[in-house]
C-alpha cells in the first residue's frame, strides 16, 4: 500500500504553490480545472476548491499546483494544506476519476550521447520517477515494469532511471546507429500510454526515499556528511547531465578512504573512473585538508 507524503514547493509565481509527492498520483496525465464545477472528474480537486482561496487546480505527476486569490498569503496556510492531501490520499481519497479527460501534453523523447560509447541517454519532457533506479538485470528490474521491458530487447545490458531519463548501456553485439530510433519511440510510446514506470512503493522496498535516505545521512559521522554534500553540490549535476550518478558507500576516519559508486553511463566508462576518481580526490583532498587520502570508485 502506497504511504503519500507531501512536501511545499515555492514556484517563481508568488501565487502558486507546489505540493510534491513522493508518489506518481497520475500516470504522465495532466488536469487543469479553473472552478469546482470544471472539477467533477477529480474528487480532490473538489475538495480543495472548498477552501475560498483556491482559484485554480492543477494536478499532474507527482504534485499538486494550487493558484490562490490574494485573500491570504501561502505562509498562512500552505502547511495546513499539506497535511490535507497527505491525509486525503492516506485515507483512500480518489484523486482522478478514470472517465476524467486530461490535458493533451505531448511526450517527447529525445536521445543523447554521453561520454560512455557504451551508454545513451533517453530525455522525456516529462519526470518519470522520484528517485534513481539502476537494474543490471532482468531478475533485478522486478520493480519496475519500463526497465522490465527493456531488458527484453538482447542488446540490453543494463538500465539507470532518473528523475526525467533512461540511460541504457548496450551489448557491443549492436551499434547506436541501428538501435537508437527504435529505443527512442519505445520508451515515448510507453511514458504517452501512461504505463507504470516503477511500482508504488519501489523506493522505500530499495531504501531510496527521501525519509530513508535522510535517516541514513543523520547517522553518518561529520566528514562523510560533508563529503555528500560535497558530492551533491559539486560532482552530480555534471555527472546526471552525461547520463550517470555518483553515490557516497563509506569513509573509513583511519585510512581516510572513500569509496564511491559509479553508475548508470559513469559506471565501465573507459573514461569516467580514471577522471572521476582523480578530480572527486584532489576536490575532497582540496576541501575537506588531513582527512582524505584516496578515492575509490566502484563501478555499479
């Protein structure tokens, strides 16, 4: 059973809220409703069209956007609103009614080489997860049925999915040139059905919700805390625009070791681990002087 959580986004527009959740509440569907009347095929938006200073609801993915009337500021309400959805949800409440027609937003894929020959990168318009995902197998891939499919095409060795792509590494039986177009119109095909990416519930059962991995941190000792928010600042935004990701594993205080895994395009990169690893170490050794000696990087 799926346990919803909500968290408030701030947008550019002052008027507007987002309430994200850790959940996908429409499958890549998108609703827009103006008043209450606009909103009989979603129960929710119903709901919060009762509070007089909603006026406009917009539902699509995994959040909630609300448009309020200047009768109040979000400040005042935005945390009480909150603990309303997540509890609606929680109890069972119907978010879109199946006969509800939604917003016609056209999916596009588009591929994108990345530094790994062996791994391209899939981009949609769309988010598609809420966490990252790597699969290196089929028996692996039980969670989610997108990198289930995948896997059953033979040049398919592995799959990494983030927050808006899909990084494939290939077999060398197959060239980019004739896989490309065919993998590309697959996984459009696929998010424009709004089939299930990954199961409800798929980042708990793996310890990647923001709860989990949040409690994970604040165990952890001061050094290895600041070596991950080393690595989230500095190293993963380069890292995801080439297709990958990089995750903290341990920091042992005695042989100041740290040892990092490398996956999705970073991962068997001819590349990527001399690179990686030699400017992930002299940045650690740089910032965090006497407490870091050498970087390990392990290939996911």
């Amino acid at each position: 059973m799926k346990t919803y959580k909500v968290s408030v986004r701030e947008t550019t527009n002052n008027t507007i809220v987002k309430f994200e959740l850790n959940e996908f509440i429409t499958q890549h569907q998108s609703f827009e409703f103006n008043n209450i009347d606009e909103a009989k095929s979603s129960p929710l938006a119903q709901q919060l069209f009762y509070l007089p200073f909603v006026k406009k609801v917009y539902i699509s993915g995994n959040f909630i956007a609300v448009e309020r009337y200047s009768i109040v500021e979000w400040s005042d309400v935005q945390d009480e609103m909150a603990e309303q959805i997540e509890s609606y949800l929680n109890d069972g409440g119907v978010v879109i009614e199946k006969t509800a027609e939604s917003k016609k937003v056209p999916v596009t894929v588009y591929a994108e080489s990345t530094p790994n020959p062996s791994v391209m990168k899939f981009v949609a318009n769309k988010k598609i997860v809420t966490a990252l995902f790597e699969f290196t197998s089929i028996d692996e891939a039980k969670l989610s049925p997108l990198a289930t499919e995948l896997f059953h095409f033979p040049f398919v060795k592995s799959v990494f999915i983030e927050e808006n792509y899909v990084s494939i590494t290939k077999y060398d039986v197959a060239e980019w040139q004739d896989i490309t177009i065919e993998l590309r119109e697959f996984i459009k095909n696929y998010i424009e059905n709004g089939k299930e990416v990954v199961v409800a519930g798929a980042a708990e059962q793996l310890q990647k919700s923001t709860e989990q991995l949040d409690s994970n941190f604040d165990a952890l000792d001061d050094t290895s805390k600041q070596i991950i928010n080393i690595l989230e600042e500095y190293v993963k935004p380069a890292v995801a625009s080439d297709g990958g990701n990089i995750q903290f594993i341990s920091y042992d205080e005695n042989t100041k070791n740290v040892s990092v895994l490398l996956q999705g395009a970073c991962s068997g990169c001819p590349s990527s681990t001399f690179t990686l690893k030699s400017g992930i170490e002299n940045m650690l050794k740089e910032m965090l002087q006497g407490k870091v000696n050498t970087v390990e990087a392990i290939n996911g």
